[in-house]
C-alpha cells in the first residue's frame, strides 16, 4: 500500500470515527430529552413571567406584614429604610426565564423525579410548584427561597449553571438546592411528614406559635423559608433542661454594624416559656447533640432538615463522595420517612 492509500484510509478513518462519535453523541442527547419530557412534569412545575412573577412575590402580604425595621434595614442595606422601598426594590428584581434555563431546570427535576422512582420513595404530594427568577440582593444574596410553593431562584446562578451544565459534576450544587427547596414546600402542605422530620433533629412541633419577646424581635430577620416558631427542643443551658425554640437575629443594628455579612448574625434560642431573654447557641451544651452537625444551617429545624433531606435524596446514606456523615442516624432516619 503506498503513502496515498495510507493517507485515504487515514482520512476515512477519521471521518469514520467522528461520524459513530456524532451518532452516539446525537443518541444520547435523544435520550436524555426523552428521559427529561417523561418525568419532569413528575414533580408538577411551571415558570412566572417576570410580570407574574413580581405578582406573585407581592401578594406574599402575611410574610412582608411580619417585617421589623431591622428586616427591612438588613435587606436594604441603608438605615431609615422603608418598606416601599424594600418592594420597589424586590419587584424590580424579578426576571424572564430563558428557554436554555427552562430546559435546564426540567432536567435537573427530572433527575429527581428519576431517583425518587429508582429508590421507590414516597414523598407527598404537593400543588404545581412555580419557580421565578430574580436578582435576590434583597434577600441578601442567597441562592434560593420559597413561599408556598413558589421556588424563587437567583437569576446569576441559573443562568450560570445551565451554561456549565455540560460539565461533569458543576451543577451539584444546585441539585442540592432544589432538593432543599422542595423540602419547604413539601413540610409546608404536609404537617405529618414536617413532625416526622423534626423529630429526626429532636425538634417537637406544638400546637401553635410560639411569640417572639420584645428581646428578639428587635434583632428579628425574617426567614421566607421558616413561615412559624412552633417546633422545640430541649438545650442544656447552664447545667438545666430548657426547652426552645430557633430565631434568627442581628447581633446589632443596621446602624451598628453597616454590613450584612453572615458573620453579623446568629441563632437565638428562645425559652417556650414566655420570658424575655435568649441564649447564644454556646450556651447550649448540647446544641450540636440536638441538630446534629451534618450541616452548618442551624439557624432552624427547618433548614437544617431541609439540607439533611436534600443529602439523603441527593447523596443517599453513604453521602458525597462515599464519606458518609458525622451524624448518619439523621440521613437514615429521613430515607426510612420517605420509604414507607
């Protein structure tokens, strides 16, 4: 065979290769579509037009009623902030979903839709979930939060993640977050499963709220995610059983401080008993006995059940990577929840 055979066969070859490599790649695009448009709608989910979307921010009334100056402050970073502001402003975030982001969150739901029928889980069912799409320096920054069930995400990191996507394991964490997302609005419509998985955590859930005292409500932060103060546990404080419950606070004013870094705020643990005082939560000898440490989000059962769910879904009981976790009892216990 001369060189020009050679050179032929080289080049077809190499058309050969990228032709099957194109055909394979194409499949397993179809595939993954297919797999998408069939178990997406399994969590039922639809996305609000910046126009709806701001529309459904501001009829959150109950939620925006219940703000201090200090919340307002806080999210404002400005002193003597007001609370038209603060809308203004928040409306004023909200954001058109893209087509890519779209498909890129059906995607990802259907990922979960895909292990939720794997594991043969039982998870309660909820109302059509809505997500919107907002800029989220109101509330600080944070990558995610609900009300009912509308799932409000931070536009750059959408818009981020289903552009990197095509990477191997970069959009991790934001299957994380819609898992906890979706604990939210799961514990929100179904109070059963929320008892079982503050129970997990020690957590008792009463019969009602618990009234924040003028002490804390003057460092108060509201949380969308934590819409009551009706579940306790019992801290070791000062060598005595004291049963409390969680609040998010402010160390000091907006004045004070001028910041909102998480370095200005804290778990307030507040006694069920109507007194007028909180503890830090190095007052507790056995705060970390009671949420357990698997997580760092212990500013409330809720969240912090919210990131132990989001691990046993996500990762399962052998955790990320295989290295388990410092409190494996909380993970099992939540996959048992969902077993039965």
């Amino acid at each position: 065979m001369d060189n020009d055979d050679k050179k032929k066969n080289r080049k077809k070859n190499i058309k050969r290769f990228f032709r099957i490599a194109g055909i394979i790649i194409v499949a397993m695009l179809a595939v993954d579509i297919c797999l998408t448009l069939l178990f997406t709608q399994k969590i039922p989910h639809r996305y609000a037009s910046a126009k709806e979307g701001k529309e459904l921010m501001l009829s959150n009334t109950e939620y925006y009623s219940g703000f201090t100056q200090n919340d307002i402050e806080f999210r404002m970073k400005k002193s003597g902030a007001t609370m038209d502001e603060l809308l203004d402003a928040s409306a004023g975030e909200v954001r058109d979903y893209s087509f890519f982001e779209k498909h890129f969150i059906d995607h990802e739901i259907a990922k979960m839709a895909i292990k939720t029928a794997w594991n043969g889980y039982d998870i309660p069912e909820i109302d059509e979930i809505i997500f919107i799409k907002t800029d989220m320096s109101v509330e600080m920054g944070n990558s995610g939060y609900t009300h009912g069930t509308q799932i409000y995400l931070n536009s750059g990191f959408v818009t981020i993640n289903s552009i990197l996507s095509i990477f191997p394991g970069f959009s991790e964490f934001f299957d994380e977050l819609l898992w906890h997302e979706y604990f939210h609005c799961l514990s929100r419509y179904n109070p059963e499963f929320r008892e079982k998985m503050y129970s997990l955590i020690h957590f008792t859930v009463a019969d009602s709220d618990f009234e924040l005292p003028p002490s804390v409500l003057e460092r108060y932060l509201s949380n969308p995610d934590v819409e009551h103060h009706d579940a306790y546990a019992t801290f070791i404080i000062d060598g005595q059983e004291i049963d409390c419950f969680a609040a998010w606070i402010t160390k000091m004013d907006y004045a004070q401080i001028q910041s909102d870094e998480d370095s200005d705020k804290m778990v307030a643990l507040v006694p069920t008993d109507g007194s007028d005082t909180y503890y830090t939560r190095e007052c507790a000898s056995n705060f970390d006995e009671v949420f357990g440490t698997n997580t760092r989000n212990v500013i409330d059962p809720e969240e912090c059940m919210a990131d132990n769910f989001a691990y046993a879904m996500f990762y399962g009981i052998k955790g990320k990577d295989a290295k388990g976790y410092p409190n494996p009892e909380i993970i099992q216990g939540v996959i048992d929840v969902v077993s039965h």
